[in-house]
C-alpha cells in the first residue's frame, strides 16, 4: 500500500488526504478513514507532502547562531531564495550525491505549508493562511555555491529536498515559534536548536513573502537552519554514502533519509 501525499482543494485551500489513510501527528501508525485497524508503518511509503508542482521558497541566515558561526551580520529582513520542486523527495527515500559535487551538506528547517491564497497578507493575519508544518533537510552542495555565486542549483540538484514524513495541521501546533528542532547523522547529534531563536517567525515570513508572491495552497516555505551545519565545522562534516540523515521536530516527528 503506498499513502499518497497531502493535496488541496477547494477556494479555501482545505488540506485533504488523497487515499484512503491519515496519519495522526507524532504516531508511528496510520489509522484508516474514518476509523478502523491501525496499519503499521512498516506496511506503507510515506510520500513526500508536498507536490512536484508546489513553489518551495527557502528563508537563509534565519538563526542567530547560524549567522553567527558564518561570521556574518544577521539580516535586516528575510533573505527569500527558492529550491526547485524537482528536488523533491520524501521519508526514507535516498539523498543521492552527484558527481559534481564533493561538499553535500545537511540543514534541518521547519517547513510551513500554505493552506490557501495569501496575497499581501498582514502579520497578524498570516497565520490563517497556513494548512501546517513538517520538516525539511535543506541539502546543499557548499562548494557549487560558493562556485556559482549564487545557490539555485547548489540547492535545487536532484533529491536536495526531503520533505516529510508528514504534514500536521495547525491546529495541532498553536505556537510554531516553541520548537524543539534538531539534526542527526548516524546517530550524533548535529544541530539542536528551537525554532523560537528564529531571527524572522512564521508569521513574519507568511507576510513578508507574500507581499510580492502570492502564495498558493500546497507551497512551502522552508524557515532556515540553526547552527551545527557540516561545512562550518572543524573539520568540515559533509554527507558520505552509507550515511543516515534524521531531522526531527518536537510535535511534528521524524525525515530521516539514506544517502546513496
């Protein structure tokens, strides 16, 4: 059996499950609609929640820390750079590494998916154009960014985007701002941080966004990484085959992916 993505629809951008399941936030089980035999995860491929169709808008330097141990000025409002939805992959699928590029590195972010149009929303009114929240690894190749000056395709190459392993509503999650969020690989500890040290909140960046990109339901915004990233380590920590990345995020679970 495989669990098909969250899709949208409707003017209000209702999230629906397209299948035949659901998965209840922070569970290790799938609960058939509406109610039934749980199925065990070992049973189902979780794919990722967002589609191939969806924009993926990236937020850089949103932690203190991360600017901090890049030695450079945090910003003075959001910087917004995007990932190519083809980079898209989901909960234990394979991050595989390119041939042109020896530098593949890992960040953990908190994912916000929009829930329905937003257009030059307000602060205050940005949270009600939010479905939820998942989590992101924003893998990037450090040497063709700093090879290209400019980090489109240094994030956008093939599987750079895990997303997963599901999306929970944001009823669920009244303070997004309160996170526990952190970056495993094989088991050490890499990056633990929370997401109420973002220098730009959720809100912020809904509002901030969408004041010259309308937001449609089913993008996502990816809200920055904390410190610990491997290329800014002593020595440098970068993705090897064999490898197992895991981001986890306290009331929204566990991506954890191979790299090949």
């Amino acid at each position: 059996m495989k669990v098909a993505r969250y899709c949208f629809e409707g003017r209000d951008g209702v999230g629906i499950v397209s299948g035949d399941a659901i998965v209840p936030a922070g569970t290790d089980v799938l609960s058939p609609v509406p109610d039934g035999d749980s199925i065990p995860m070992s049973s189902v491929e979780l794919l990722a929640p967002v589609g191939r169709d969806a924009k993926i808008i990236c937020v850089g330097l949103n932690y203190a820390d991360h600017a901090a141990e890049g030695r450079v000025d945090p910003p003075d409002e959001p910087l917004i750079f995007a990932k190519l939805p083809s980079s898209v992959i989901g909960h234990r699928r394979s991050v595989v590494l390119p041939m042109l590029s020896d530098e593949v590195d890992f960040e953990a972010e908190l994912g916000v998916v929009i829930g329905r149009q937003a257009r030059q929303v307000s602060v205050a009114a940005a949270r009600d154009y939010v479905f939820g929240y998942t989590c992101v690894n924003d893998v990037s190749a450090r040497d063709l960014q700093v090879r290209d000056q400019q980090w489109t395709r240094a994030k956008s190459l093939d599987t750079f985007c895990p997303v997963g392993p599901w999306i929970v509503t944001v009823d669920e999650i009244p303070d997004p701002q309160g996170l526990g969020i952190r970056c495993l690989l094989n088991g050490e500890v890499m990056q633990d941080s929370s997401t109420a040290t973002m220098i730009f909140g959720v809100d912020e960046l809904v509002s901030f966004i969408s004041q010259g990109i309308t937001l449609e339901p089913g993008d996502l915004i990816a809200t920055g990484t904390p410190a610990g990233v491997g290329f800014l380590r002593t020595p440098p920590r970068y993705l090897s085959r064999g490898d197992q990345v895991r981001v986890e995020i306290d009331r929204i679970g566990y991506l954890e992916n191979s790299v090949s």
